[in-house]
C-alpha cells in the first residue's frame, strides 16, 4: 500500500510541478505581450527647451516672437484632430492667452518654429483669437518677475464645429466631453531689465 501510495504522491508531485512550470511561462508571455502592446503616455516635447526650463528669447517680444518648435508622439487611436492652448496663468491680470490652434489633423507630429499666423491653414487647422487681440502666437512678455508658459495639446475625437477666430475660452467649451488625451509643457521666462 505505502509503494502505491507513493507512486501516486510521486505522479501528483510530477503533474503539479509541470503544471506550475506551464502556468509560470504562460504569466511571462501574458508579462511580455502586456509589456509590448502597453501604449506610450502621451507626450510633448520641445527642441528649444526641457520642460520646467526658461524658454530662449528668439520665442519672446525680446526676440523674434516666434513659435517654438513643438512635437508629439502618437494619440490614442480615435484621435480625429488636435487642439493647442498656450497660456500664462500669471500674468498680473489673470491667465494670458498666447497661442489657439484647434482642428488639427490627427496625422500632424509636430509644430515647426515659426508656426504661420493665418487663421486658417491649408490642411484645416484653425488659430484663434489670443488675448493680444490676434491670430497666431504670441511670445512671453511679463512685465515683471518670472512667468510660467504652458503649451497644453490635448488630443479629441471630433472635430470642433467652430468658425475662425475663436477663443481659448470658446474651445475649450466645445472640446469638453471629447478629450481622448491630453499633455503638456511648460517653460518659464524672466525679462532682462537694462
């Protein structure tokens, strides 16, 4: 009876440790496939700048009032445009708007240096109104102290049925409820008194 007995524990033991070196390979694989088809966070970054980092005069009213290049990686998938708010919430009035650009196509990566200012863009994109009483970007200008500037790209599953022109204030109320993602950055900008 022992030897049976035995030999049945024995065929247990076998057949668990078995089983258990099958469902340990079958977690590594699930590990390995969550690993590869976990999708990136949404990101943005700027050539001219780190994050949290002073933005270079040539993007201020010093310089040039330029846009600073911009890019992106991929959207979340039902991305159907894009839309930008670029603002300064320290300004002594208030939050500043200096930059709205809105229906951005879903395949756009990046924003060149120098972005053009019309209204509207041949590929759709649209740009608002910003608190300068224009079109297109407008660079830090403080008055005084350091000031924070964030670039804020927030990725949407429609387009947004607003004509030319629009406010920061007009798109985010229309983008509301259909925010798929959304990033941002942030740079910082002093004046040099003389």
């Amino acid at each position: 009876m022992r030897g049976e007995e035995g030999k049945r524990v024995s065929g247990r033991m076998r057949v668990l440790a078995v089983g258990l070196i099958v469902m340990g390979n079958g977690l590594e694989a699930l590990a390995q496939t969550t690993t590869e088809e976990a999708p990136m966070a949404f990101e943005m970054t700027s050539s001219a700048f780190p994050s949290g980092q002073a933005i270079p005069a040539q993007y201020t009213c010093d310089g040039e009032d330029i846009s600073p290049p911009l890019s992106w990686n991929a959207p979340p998938s039902g991305t159907k445009t894009f839309a930008l708010i670029s603002d300064d919430p320290d300004a002594p009035s208030g939050r500043w708007v200096h930059w709205v650009v809105y229906n951005l196509p879903a395949s756009v990566r990046q924003l060149d240096e120098a972005f053009p200012t019309d209204a509207e863009l041949p590929d759709g994109t649209k740009q608002g109104t910003t608190d300068f009483g224009r079109t297109g970007y407008g660079g830090p200008c403080p008055p005084s102290g350091t000031h924070r500037y964030f670039f804020k790209l927030y990725a949407l599953e429609r387009s947004l049925p607003l004509g030319l022109d629009a406010t920061a204030h007009e798109v985010e109320e229309a983008m509301a409820g259909h925010i798929l993602a959304q990033t941002q950055l942030m740079g910082t900008y002093r004046r040099k008194r003389s």
